[in-house]
C-alpha cells in the first residue's frame, strides 16, 4: 500500500471510528488496524479489517427493508419513515450502500481495497 492509500485509509478509518453509527465490531477492527499499521502483522490485520468492513456495510435494499420493517420502526422511532424515504431517494440516485458515516466511510475505504490489499 502506498504511503497516500494509507493516509487516506488512516483519515476514512479515524472517521469511522467517531461515528455513532459504527458498530462495536467495526470500531474494534478500525482500532486493530490503525494499532498493526507499520508492523509486521498489518498485513493479517489489513486483511480482517477489509472483512469486517465487508460484513459491515448496508446495502441500500437492507436498509430500505429495515426501515420499513416493524424493527426498523422499534430502532428509529419517528425517524424510520424519515429514513425509508431517504434510502429510496438515494438508491433511485444509484447509491449502492447506506449513506450514514459509518457506511460512507467503509464505502471510501472498501473503494480502494485493490490498493489497499496490494
């Protein structure tokens, strides 16, 4: 991995991090990684990072049916309908994956796995 991948990687990794949509497990892969970066296990971490970030990333159809789901409407309250709205609009816009930070920053991320992998 290039030194400009990595300081990307490094950025979209810290913002994951801080968002409050990111799950525990994400975070705890973001924070192995960023720990491994520079020594001689990156290359194992890198690679469980790239997976959990696979496994975690919505795709725009998952949200769409949670948040028109009964659970969608228990997790988000009267925000559901709000977001059920929102993930139609961005999909029909050709977005792929939700949209929160947590997403977008596994999107920026997963978008330079050849590199990254390399």
């Amino acid at each position: 991995m290039t030194e400009n991948v990595k300081t990307y990687v490094t950025e979209k990794t810290k913002e994951l991090i801080a968002a409050t949509s990111c799950s525990a497990e994400a975070k705890e892969a973001a924070n192995a990684w960023l720990e491994a970066v520079g020594t001689e296990k990156e290359a194992e971490v890198t690679k469980n990072y790239i997976a959990e970030l696979e496994e975690d990333i919505m795709p725009i159809d998952g949200l769409i049916a949670f948040a028109g789901s009964d659970m969608g409407a228990k997790v988000f309250g009267d925000a559901a309908k709000g977001i059920l709205a929102h993930a139609e609009e961005i999909k029909a816009a050709g977005a792929k994956y939700c949209d929160c930070p947590a997403c977008a920053a596994c999107e920026a991320i997963l978008a330079k796995k050849d590199e990254i992998l390399a």
